[in-house]
C-alpha cells in the first residue's frame, strides 16, 4: 500500500512540474523573441548558427540583465537582444570572467542591440542586456556562432 501511494504522489509531482513549465507566452513575449530572432536572422545569412533557447523578461528603464555564457577560444558570436515598441534603446555589452569589458562590433537600432567578438580564449563570458531608457519593455536575448 505504501509504494502505491508513493507512486501517486510521484505522479502528482510530475504533472505538477510540467503544468508550470507549460505556461503560455504573453504576446509581448513573442513580440520581443521576434524581434530578437529577426535580428539574429541577418547573422545566419553570414554562416551563424542560432543557439538554442533564450531569456526574456521585462526590464524597467535603467536595468539590466546579466546573463552568464560559455564561449569557446577561435568562435564568433553575436549577442542579440529585441524589445518590444517600449523600450527602443537596448544596449548589450560583454565582460570576461573578471568583470573587464571585452571589445566587440555594436549594432543598434530602434528596439534592436546586439554586440559581436571573436573569442581567443575559452571560458564563461557574461552578456549585460540593459534598457537604457524609455519605458518598461519585455526584452529578449539570443545568441548565434560558428
């Protein structure tokens, strides 16, 4: 009797995981994915690859997002953030592992930032989205190689 009821409450758990993992994503969202993959799109017709999954998030005017990436010693990325109609100034930088900023190719353009490098040595890297002004948006980031 113990090991059925163990088993229901593993079930239970498990239906519970996936009900939360489940949730819809808001048009605004898509919106700011769209945006962001739109963008990355220019880099894939000059050979880069989009790496899977993204963040997103609503950002409020002068915050910022740092998210943490493996990149590795003789590839190039490109660091690409979308927003919705909100929040048309978008900044991406890039720092190493030590916090220093790294040089990179900027592109900016209503809505739209992205930062681009190419890596000498390999190691976790950290991608600043921030919202420089304006007002709150959703924001989404996304980044390809090769």
């Amino acid at each position: 009797m113990k090991r059925a009821g163990r088993r229901i409450w593993i079930t239970l758990l498990c239906l519970a995981a996936l009900s939360v993992s489940a949730v819809a994503e808001t048009d605004q969202e898509v919106a700011a994915r769209e945006t962001a993959l739109e963008l990355a799109g220019a880099f894939s017709n000059d050979g880069f690859k989009l790496r899977d999954g993204h963040w997103s998030g609503t950002l409020a005017p002068h915050e910022s997002k740092l998210i943490a990436v493996n990149l590795y010693a003789g590839n190039q990325y490109w660091f690409s953030a979308g927003a919705t109609e909100s929040g048309k100034n978008l900044a991406v930088d890039v720092f190493n592992e030590s916090g220093a900023p790294v040089a990179t190719d900027k592109y900016h353009a209503d809505g739209k930032a992205a930062a681009g490098l190419t890596v000498a040595n390999s190691g976790q890297f950290y991608v600043r989205i921030g919202l420089e002004e304006d007002a709150p948006a959703e924001v989404c980031f996304v980044y390809s190689y090769k």
